[in-house]
C-alpha cells in the first residue's frame, strides 16, 4: 500500500508540477510507483474542507458529493463544475487502474464540518445535546449519529456513488472507532456487492477484539442478518509503527517491537486471530518524517526491511521512497522534493525488497515465529515458514554494529545454512544458532537450507 497525500501535490513549478489540477501532478508518479511493485494506492480525503485550497483541515468535510476544487483546480459552485471536479478525479484512477494500481478513497465517515452542507440538507443526521446544539468532537467537527437508519444508508449510498462513479476499489475508515462497528460490516458487505475485490481497511489502534473481529447482528436489507462477517479486512498497525519508530529513534530497545507484533492492542492485548495488519514507519500523522528521526535515512529503510518482510501488509508513505523528509502539514503548503531528492536510490531498495516478497510468498504469507536474538536490545530476527520455505530475517535496528547469535525455533533442523537471498552469502547453522555480524541498520533475509 503506497499513501499518497494529496496536498503535497499543488502547484509547484520549481519542483515539475506546473498544473493546478492536482492529481494531473501527482499522477505523473504512478508510473514509478508501479515500477517499485506497489499494488494499491490509499489517496487523502478527495472533498472539499475550509476555503477550497490544498491547505487546511483535509479530515473536515462540507460536502460528500464533490471534489475539492483546490485538488482539480476547477472552481465555481455550478453541476458542471462539480462534474468537471469529479472527472479530475476519475482522470487519476483510470490512469492508476491502467498501471495495475488498485485506489482507495479515505472515508471521513464520523463527522463533518460544522457548515457542512449535510447540516442543513440532513439536520437530523446529527447528534445533539440538550440545548438542541451539534455535538462536536476533539477536532472541532460536528459528529453524526449512526443510531439513524436513513444515515446510514446516506452513507452506504454515498460510497457506492464514488465506487461507480471513478472507479474507487476499496476505502480506508478514518478513526474507524468513531463509528459502530455495525456499520462498517454493513458498508463492507454493501460494498462487495458492487466489487467483489472492494477493500476495506480499518485506522483502529484500540478494541481490536471487536472491529478487527467478526460481526453478527441485523444486517441492511429488511429481515437480513449478518453472521460472523468482517467489517474490516485489514487494519492499522499503530502499536506497530510507534514502536518501530522508537526503536530506529533509539529511544527504546529493539524487543519493544516483539511484543507490539504479540498485542497490537495499547501492547496489551492481542488481536483476533487471522487479524492483518499495516506495516509501515511512515505516516501522514507523523512528525518528523521517519528518515528524519535519529536513524536517519539508513534507519528508515532497516525500519521497512522489516515491514516488508514480517506479516501484513506493507506501508509507504509517499517520499520515502527519495528519503524525503518534509512533514505534512494543515497550516502550510508543503511539498515532497521530488527534483533534488536526498535518497534516490530508496526506490530500488523498496523495489528489490518487493520482488523478494513476490518471488518467496512466504514472506507475505507464511507464519511468523520470533527467534531470540544475543543482541536483544538492537537486533531483531523472526523466522517465516510455509509448507515449501523457511525464510529467516535478521535485522540491526541499531547506528552500530553489532555481532550476534541468533537461536532458532527448536522444532528446525539443528544445523544447515542459511542463503542470503541478496547477496547470495551463505551462512551455516549449529545447534540451531546462527553467528552472523551486520553493520548499522544492515539486515539479512536468508533462505534456510538443510
């Protein structure tokens, strides 16, 4: 999954993007991001907020029917204008379809600007307090009511509008715990009505047990009921990310990461089984962009070594793949240095990485079982199995160099080796231990052998 964010992406000549339409500008990337061996594209929020610019609260809606002028570059209030906006948009998708891209729509599902023009062509679709005043949340915006049932169909009617209309393939539910899980089966169940391949992907860092699960109760036909199906086919990894950004910061020790992987859930609890999950170091919620932190560039790609290598779906957010380490921003424009890039050659890491993970599907399917590591605090290994490979992963999370004795499971043969699927080095195994040392940030993904 590759997260474009879109107002990085406004008109900027001294970085080759001459168009106010702004996803003329960054559609000219979906051919290099194919290239890398992505498959799908999570876009920001595509409706219009605040003053119809590329800046500002992207998460507030004022109209869940259009496109943000400040994004097409189309301005005026009129139905053409609106339409011209929207086929801005499907101008995109097609162009990323084209490419083998799937596009996912970011759906700000639990609230709206105050102004919206929801508030006054639906005024019961919110909640309010006693005084008869919208409820607001922790942003500002006004929140609506899932209790009622012509909401929720405005909704479900509304996503197949867009899924139809441009061709989105699946939607990522922006703070998907605002909203009751019922819904989200709902709408996902809806959803692969129209496209079976529609994929919906959950922001959930708590109640694991309940949104990553199955759901059971009434469903959104007269006399349907649902039985044990997903509202969300995969979710956020945040204990994750946050953990791996600890660690690559150096600010906590390498195991932290085991027991995020364990508990996904505040590293508490785990989550259901078969549960996947997002695996990245970058987001746009993160300050400072994770090349930025005390790893720096090395840093970030030992941090996407191993989300690209552990279960889950692999994470990029857009320029890491230049080492890009400009922060997103509401208040200013912002943009990714795409013509002076500090780390050109990140592209090829991420592609060589990617076609490691498509040519050993053990890697993106296998299971996942932790190997104790002599060097516990700054080197992490986990071993990938299947029926017809045994991948084994080490990585050095830490800026030094580290020589370290890696124990496998028990249950693998005692001795061996282990080929490196890059290099092509190999090492040899005994008494199930590995002795191995890698440099800052270096990392081994190695094919056991008897």
């Amino acid at each position: 999954m590759y997260q474009v964010w879109l107002n990085y992406y406004a008109r900027n000549t001294d970085d080759g993007q001459d168009s106010s339409d702004v996803f003329a500008n960054a559609g000219a990337h979906l051919k290099d991001i194919a290239a890398m061996g992505v498959t799908a594209i999570q876009l920001s929020p595509i409706h219009p907020f605040g003053q119809d610019t590329t800046v500002g609260a992207t998460y507030s809606v004022r109209d869940f029917y259009a496109v943000n002028p400040g994004y097409s570059g189309v301005r005026g209030s009129d139905a053409g204008a609106r339409q011209r906006g929207i086929a801005a948009l499907k101008r995109y998708i097609e162009r990323a379809h084209g490419l083998g891209l799937q596009v996912l729509m970011d759906c700000v599902d639990h609230s709206t600007e105050p102004d919206s023009v929801l508030v006054s062509q639906h005024p019961d679709f919110y909640r309010r307090n006693r005084g008869g005043r919208l409820v607001r949340n922790q942003f500002g915006f006004a929140e609506l009511d899932y209790d009622i049932p012509a909401l929720r169909s405005y909704m479900i009617d509304m996503t197949e509008f867009w899924a139809r209309s441009v061709g989105f393939d699946g939607c990522r539910a922006d703070l998907a715990t605002a909203v009751p899980v019922s819904f989200w089966a709902t709408l996902n169940n809806e959803l692969k009505r129209v496209k079976p391949s529609w994929l919906m992907i959950g922001e959930i860092g708590d109640q694991l047990g309940e949104y990553a699960g199955t759901y059971s109760g009434p469903g959104f036909r007269p006399g349907e009921r649902y039985d044990q199906i997903y509202a969300f086919d995969a979710i956020y990894g945040v204990d994750y990310m946050s953990a791996l950004r600890r660690v690559i910061k150096g600010t906590d020790s390498a195991a932290l990461l085991q027991q995020a992987w364990r508990l996904p859930d505040q590293l508490t609890k785990s989550a259901p089984a078969g549960t996947v999950l997002y695996r990245g170091v970058d987001n746009h919620d993160q300050r400072p962009r994770a090349a930025a932190l005390a790893g720096g560039n090395a840093g970030m790609l030992a941090a996407m070594a191993v989300s690209f290598t552990i279960d889950g779906i692999p994470f990029i957010f857009n320029g890491q793949e230049i080492g890009d380490t400009n922060p997103t921003s509401l208040f200013t424009q912002q943009y990714i240095d795409w013509m002076r890039p500090r780390h050109p050659e990140d592209s090829q890491v991420f592609k060589n990485l990617l076609t490691l993970r498509r040519a050993h599907p053990t890697l993106a399917h296998g299971t996942t079982t932790w190997c104790a590591t002599s060097e516990a605090g700054s080197v992490v290994s986990y071993l990938r199995t299947s029926a017809d490979e045994r991948v084994v992963v080490v990585v050095n999370l830490s800026s030094q160099r580290r020589t370290t004795t890696v124990t496998l499971p028990s249950g693998q043969s005692p001795g061996g080796t282990v080929a490196d699927l890059g290099s092509g080095r190999t090492y040899r195994i005994t008494n199930h231990s590995l002795d191995l040392t890698l440099a800052p940030y270096a990392y081994l993904i190695g094919a056991m052998r008897p």
